[in-house]
C-alpha cells in the first residue's frame, strides 16, 4: 500500500495543513487552533461545565485545564464553581472572549470557502458525514 493510500497518513496531512491554516491567522489574537474550538463552543452555549466542555472537544481533562489556564491569564474565559454541583467547575466568557467572536468567525468562514471551492457541496457533506462516522467507530 502506498502512503498516500492511508486513511490516517491523510487526515494527519489534511489537519496539520488547516491548523497551520488557523494559527497563521490567529496568532494576532494570542490564540490557539484548541482556544478557537473552546471559544466557539462557548460561543454556543456560554457556562458549560468543563467536563462537558472535554467531552464535545474529545480532549482530556488536563489538556483541557492547560488551554483554560492560558484562557484565563489572556482575559478569554473564567472559571467558577457549579453553585448546583460542588465538585463541578463551569466556564464563562468574559466581555473579551465575546468581542473575539466577530473577528474569528471570518476566519473559519474563509477555510470553508478555500476547501469547497470547486468541490460540489454534496461531496462536501459526504466527506463530513464519513469522517463523523469514523469518529464515532473510533471513540
């Protein structure tokens, strides 16, 4: 079998090239690739729990705390108590983590257009579906 073959050797080629894509573009914001991911989850549904926040992100826990740690120190998101459940933390965005939003999303907008320019939109959504099936075989 030939490397270009490999599922695997694909989507790593495929994913190191669109977070390069990102992190050209978001450096000017003092954020990641991972913050993006969490400020639109967030953006979503602001307070989720962080255990909540590692399950849709599929990270783990201590991944997770080292992006909301340096969150946190760049005024991005707080952490506070569950007053409903002691032992769980709940993450907010601050005022700052907000305003991003309006900035960042013409980023993703832009890698939308640039990976379906010229492919028809239902090959978009098959290749969508098969790597959500793929993950969810895999997890």
């Amino acid at each position: 079998m030939q490397l270009d073959e490999h599922i695997c050797f694909l989507l790593d080629v495929a994913t190191r090239r669109i977070t390069k894509f990102y992190n050209r573009r978001l450096r000017r914001f003092g954020i990641t690739y991972n913050h993006l991911f969490i400020l639109t989850c967030l953006w979503e549904q602001d307070g989720v729990q962080v255990k909540e926040l590692a399950r849709h992100l599929c990270l783990d826990s201590s991944s997770l705390t080292g992006h909301l740690d340096r969150m946190e120190r760049a005024a991005l998101v707080v952490r506070q108590d569950d007053p409903a459940d002691r032992r769980a933390i709940r993450v907010f965005l601050t005022a700052k983590g907000r305003n991003l939003q309006a900035q960042l999303e013409p980023i993703g907008a832009e890698l939308k257009a640039t990976l379906q320019r010229g492919v028809p939109p239902e090959r978009v959504a098959a290749l969508r579906a098969a790597l959500q099936n793929l993950s969810r075989k895999l997890g």
